[in-house]
C-alpha cells in the first residue's frame, strides 16, 4: 500500500465518523533494515482505517535455518 493509499483510507475512515477499528487486516507499505543494530523494521497500514504500524524484529541470523527466523519484539 503507498501512503497516497493510506492517506485516502484515513479520510474515507474519518469522514465515517472516525469509528474505532480492529485493524484486523494489515498491508506491507515499507520494510527497513538497521545491521547495525540487527533490527529489521516493517511498515503497515490497516486496509479499513489506514493506520500506520511499525513492527520491530530482532533478526537472530542470516541463514535459512528456522531457529534464525526474526524475533518481533514490539511495535513502535
């Protein structure tokens, strides 16, 4: 989803009266890696309302083993 996209979402949704969401479907808008710091960061956006979410991984490796698979650790 572009922000173009979620930008008119966010103004149908508050046009709607701006009801509360369950944000129950989340599209992929941005992904981001830091290596420095071995975090990998991934933007969303709620389908209904166009919320954004951040969610933060931990990448535990590299490799294609699944005990490597990224950790979430939160939203920010």
């Amino acid at each position: 989803m572009t922000k173009a996209q979620a930008a008119l979402l966010q103004r149908k949704w508050k046009k709607q009266g701006d009801p509360p969401c369950e944000h129950l479907i989340q599209e992929l808008s941005d992904a981001s890696s830091d290596f420095d710091d071995g975090h990998v960061l991934n933007a969303y956006h709620c389908r209904e309302c166009g919320e954004l979410f951040v969610h933060r991984y931990k990448a535990k490796g590299l490799s294609n083993n699944p005990s490597t698979e990224p950790e979430f650790i939160g939203e920010t």
